[in-house]
C-alpha cells in the first residue's frame, strides 16, 4: 500500500513538474487608429503587433484595452494600465510619463491623386513653392501654424476619408497624410483607385510613436527595463523589422 501511494505521488509530482506557469499580462491601454492599432485587423494592427512581440521576447503577454484616447491617458496615468500606444513623445507628456525608445517611426507627406494633378511638383525645395496649390488640412494639426506662415492655401476637411476623396474629384491638390494611414485609408475606401495616389518625395516631419509608460503600475520601472532590452534585442535581429514589412511592404525600409 506504502508503494502505491509512494507511486502515486511521484507521479502527481512528475506531472506538476511538467506543467509550466503561463507568462504574467500586463495591462496596456490604446484607441483605434488603424493601420497602427486596432481591436478588428489582424494582431490588433501593425504597431500594437509590434509592441506584443517585444513583450513576448521579454516574458510577458499583453491584454489591449481600447478606450478614448484621454481615457487610454487616464488610465495610465491612473496605474491602472502600465503603458499607453502609440503615442508621440513630448515635453509635456514627458512631465507625467516615461516613453520607450521608438517602436516605429512614421511621417506626414503631401499626397496627390495621379489622374487629376498631371504635374506635381516633385522637386519643391520650400513650402513658398506650393502657394499656388489647394491643401487639404483638419483642425488642430500640427502643420496648421506652418502653412499659415507660408501662406499657402489651406481648405478644411472632416476627416482623412474626405481627404482622399476630395484629391480624387480634383476638388484638393494636395494634402498631408501619414504613409501607412493613407495606403491602409486608399485600401480600405478605394480599392480600385489606390495605386492612382502619389506623394511627394519630401517628408514634412520625423515622428517616433512609442509607448508612454505610467510612474504608477506596479512594478513600472522593472517592466520598462525589461521592454527596452527586449526592444533593443529585436531591432537587432531584424523581427522588428520584419513585422513592419509584413504589415507595410510597399513602405519598407521602415521609417
């Protein structure tokens, strides 16, 4: 009898020893803004993919709340998420949070469709030059003060969707709009007219998306340090860049 239950216990203990604990989750707090993140594409979008892989190379899962864009803030803020994405880093953002490096870099260019504007100006040296053009903008862009200052001639739109059906009825010349959003919005909207769409060589800005960690989650700081080497560790390899060209092949190499 001694030897059954002896038997017995080995083998629960040999069992146990098999079972492997599932890695911890962290929380994570982001809106939907497609292609970079998104609860209905594949992988949550190409950024929120990003940033899962670097948390899986560094031992942990990831659970995505999708809030409003101040909620997703608050809840960092809060503790109640370890970080927010993507977002940009800046001064007054970084007063309340701390930013990893760049997971991605994206940039604003003036898009034009093909068929309605024969000759854009591809070679433009300064903004001076594009007076004589019709721009598309939305409230509270960053770039509104800057063409204010060249004078060019700015209309307003409801949205990137309008955008690039005003450039498509000639109604717009040109207008800015991030590469991957405008290739996933030509996609999306307008399949048959998307390869009709050109940009103008010239990026308008440099911008890092990031994660914007909370001072307040449990264990921040060791979680962070954990992301960074894991970050550093694929950028190396390349996997970083792999799921960018996975996402974005006609974009690559990544910016």
């Amino acid at each position: 009898m001694r030897g059954i239950v002896f038997s017995i216990c080995l083998l629960l203990a040999l069992a146990g020893g098999g079972v492997r604990a599932a890695p911890p989750v962290v929380e994570l707090a982001t809106g939907d803004w497609p292609p970079y993140v998104s609860r209905v594409m594949t992988a949550d979008g190409a950024f929120a993919d990003m940033t899962r892989q670097v948390f899986r190379r560094a031992g942990y899962q990831v659970h995505f709340n999708y809030l409003s864009w101040p909620m997703a803030e608050e809840m960092v803020r809060s503790g109640k998420a370890l970080a927010a994405l993507p977002y940009r880093p800046t001064p007054e953002r970084a007063r309340e949070f701390d930013f990893s490096d760049p997971i991605m870099r994206t940039g604003s260019y003036f898009f034009y469709y093909k068929p309605k504007l024969k000759h854009p100006p591809l070679g433009y040296q300064s903004l001076d030059e594009l007076r004589g053009y019709r721009i598309g903008v939305q409230r509270g862009f960053w770039y509104l003060p800057l063409f204010q200052q060249h004078q060019l001639n700015t209309l307003y739109t409801d949205d990137e969707v309008s955008v690039l059906k005003l450039l498509r009825l000639g109604l717009l010349d040109l207008a800015p709009l991030s590469r991957e959003r405008a290739q996933f919005l030509a996609h999306a909207v307008m399949p048959e007219q998307e390869n009709q769409f050109g940009y103008l060589p010239a990026s308008l800005d440099d911008t890092p998306l990031a994660l914007m960690f909370s001072r307040r989650y449990p264990e921040a700081g060791r979680l962070k340090q954990d992301f960074a080497r894991a970050l550093a560790a694929m950028r190396e390899d390349g996997s970083l860049q792999a799921i960018y060209q996975r996402n974005f092949p006609e974009l690559t190499p990544q910016r």
